[in-house]
C-alpha cells in the first residue's frame, strides 16, 4: 500500500475506529463549526485512503480471476477428452 503524505494527516491507515475517534478543533470563538483546513484535510485523506482500497481491490479480484482461468486452463488440460476402452467385465457386466 502507499503511503499518504500530509502534514494535516494522521498517522498509520484509517479504520472505521479510527476515524470515530478523530477530534478536529473547533475554529476560533467568532466563528461557529470546525477550521476548513482540517475537514478539508481529513476529506481529502479519506478520498486517498478509499482510492486506495479500491485500487488494491480491483488488482486482488483481476489477480484472483486470473487465478481461477490458469487453473480451469491445467485441469482442462489434464482431463483426456477420449474415454478409454474399458472391457464389459470391468464395468459390472457379465464377460
């Protein structure tokens, strides 16, 4: 995984506790919420940290179905299309 570079970011990825937990300041008494600069910077780690994931998603489900062709490919391969001749004894029958 890559590896997010902001001076506004917190440590290590974010998980679903982690991002509970997150505790933005709140802007200067005038004003009313939290500082724009730190929502902006926890959206825009949150945009990178699910690029990510998808990203790292899509290449582990393109490697698992390239994966599942190989091994249909070599199980087809091993199978011999022509059945062998099998004497009637062999297969229960009276000889």
């Amino acid at each position: 995984m890559a590896v997010y570079r902001s001076r506004n970011a917190l440590a290590g990825p974010l998980t679903p506790a982690r991002i509970d937990t997150i505790d933005l300041p709140l802007s200067p008494p005038l004003r009313r919420g939290y500082r724009t600069e730190d929502v902006d910077a926890i959206l825009h780690r949150l945009t990178y940290e699910l690029t990510e994931r998808t990203r790292q998603l899509r290449i582990a489900t393109a490697e698992n179905r390239r994966i599942k062709t190989a091994l249909r490919n070599w199980q087809s391969e091993r199978i011999d299309p022509t059945p062998t001749a099998v004497s009637g004894a062999g297969r229960g029958r009276p000889a």
